[in-house]
C-alpha cells in the first residue's frame, strides 16, 4: 500500500468512531442498554439518560468507550474489549475518577466545605465480546492485584460475556463474532464487511442499526480494516529492522521509534518484548529530553 493511502486510513482512524460508540450514541440504543443492564426498571426513559463519555477535548489522554448517568442519580460506565484483561480494572478505576472530577466541576459542588457533596452511584461494567478464560460475573481490585487483601479502596467491574449478555449487548457481541467469522473467511476486504452486514440482517443482529447507517457502518469497517493491515505491515517492518540490529541498544531505539510514532504500548511490547514498566520508563525519559530541550 502506497505512504499516501496509509496515511488517510490512518488518518480515519484517529476519529475512534467504533461500530459501539456510534450505536450507543443514540438515545434510542443507550436505553435498550440500560434496560438490558437493569431490565427492573420500566420508568426510565430517554430524557433520563445523558451521556457522559471522557472526551480528550477534557481530559487529555483519558477516554473511555461510554459513559452515562441515569437520573443524575446514577453513573454507568462500560468498556468494550475484544481482548480479556484484568488491567479493565484498573483502567475503569481511572475513568470513574475523572468522571466525578468532570461531574465535581459541572456541578460547582465544593469538596472542600463541611457540606457532603452529591455523588451519583457508580457502577462499572465490561463486555468481552472475545472467547475469554476470564470466567468470573465480577472482577474486583483487591482480588486481581492484592491477592485478596483489604485495601483503601475496592473497584468492582461487572463482567458481560455472550453467555450472560441479553437485548442489544449480546447483539452488539454477535455483531462482532460474525464480523470475526467474515474476516477470517474473506480477509480485510469489502466482501467481508458485505458479508457481515447481509448476515446481521438476515438473523435480526442490530438489524435497525445497520440498516439506518449502512454506508456509515460500511466505512467505519472499511477504515478499522485498512489499518489492521497497515499495523501488520508496520509490526513486520519494525521486526525486520530489530532483527538486522540484533542488540539491545538497536531494540530500544525502535522502541522509541514506536513511541514517536503513538504505537500502541500493548503492541510495543510484543514486538519488542519489554516490559510495559521498561517502555513507560522510556518514555518518561523521553518527556523529560523535550521539556528540558523547550527550557
């Protein structure tokens, strides 16, 4: 693929316009997700809902997948992963702490006065729409991190899985076990996303949806593929440079390599098999040149 073409693709997915966001930005689709979370409650509606998803506009290099308050009485955050990790967490952790300190803001409530502030109640949900070995309803921070251990804090995520899943999150998971089906029969090709889209309709899978934003759909698909490939081929360039250097310093310039170029850590890590911990290191060491370059 020519520099010129990657760079477009590239280019469309910084938007991070998933298939999940664009569903669930819809009022219509976020209270069948919060029916399907809390199928007791019959009163909520539409003009109960407000959505209160991190923007990096706000918060630099903090977003997360979807957030929303029910009421101003409750806030619910849910995460989308493809791949099962604990780390989901941690992460939610870190979510639900600038949440509040957006919710704090908006509400100009003082959390330094004697008066108790208004706090929504949280709760925290993950949707593994992967095959995971995770088989737990629940995933809590002293459990996965402190080996059980009472400490200051406790985060509890909820775990939605096929299995568990019902209304529009077990859809929107078999939206993308048969998107995973598609491109591993046709490839990153049209005929995939063709594919996808005719059976999704056929079995009732976000049939509304779909149907609505088919050429939007389509393009957001188009775009996630076209990258998959471009990283594939990135990763095996990246390799093959590693490999021709063959010592460490020659791995860690390509790490920092990666770092300029905004690679993914997760990625980082399995081409060059450092720790996360060694390429934060590098990268803080990195900041660190620029800021006292800019002096």
């Amino acid at each position: 693929m020519e520099q010129k073409e990657a760079a477009v693709f590239r280019m469309k997915r910084n938007i991070k316009d998933t298939v999940f966001t664009r569903l669930f930005r819809e009022k219509k689709y976020l209270l069948q997700l919060y029916q399907a979370l809390h199928p007791e409650d019959t009163d909520t509606t539409e003009e109960d809902l407000k959505t209160i998803t991190l923007e990096p506009i706000f918060v630099k290099d903090i977003t997360n997948d979807l957030g929303f308050s029910v009421k101003d009485k409750l806030f619910i955050l849910v995460e989308a992963q493809s791949t099962a990790s604990v780390n989901i967490i941690v992460r939610s952790f870190m979510y639900l702490a600038h949440t509040y300190q957006e919710h704090f803001k908006e509400t100009k409530q003082n959390l330094y006065g004697t008066k108790p502030v208004i706090i929504p109640k949280p709760e925290l949900y993950v949707i593994f729409s992967c095959d995971t070995s995770i088989d737990k309803d629940v995933l809590t921070l002293s459990e996965q991190f402190f080996g059980g251990e009472k400490t200051a804090i406790e985060v509890r995520v909820k775990v939605i899985t096929e299995k568990n899943s019902n209304g529009i999150i077990e859809q929107y998971i078999l939206f993308t076990k048969v998107l995973d089906e598609q491109v591993k029969a046709y490839g990153y090709t049209r005929k995939a996303i063709d594919e996808t889209l005719r059976i999704c309709e056929s079995y009732d899978i976000l049939k509304e949806f779909l149907k609505e934003h088919e050429k939007e759909v389509a393009d957001i698909m188009i775009s996630l593929y076209s990258q998959e490939e471009i990283d594939e081929m990135y990763l095996h360039e990246v390799r093959r440079e590693s490999e021709a250097k063959g010592e460490a310093k020659g791995k860690e310039d390509m790490v920092i390599e990666m770092i300029k170029k905004n690679v993914e850590p997760s990625l980082i890590s399995a081409v060059s098999h450092f720790s996360l911990e060694k390429i934060n290191e590098i990268k803080e060491r990195l900041l660190n040149n620029v800021q006292l370059a800019n002096e």
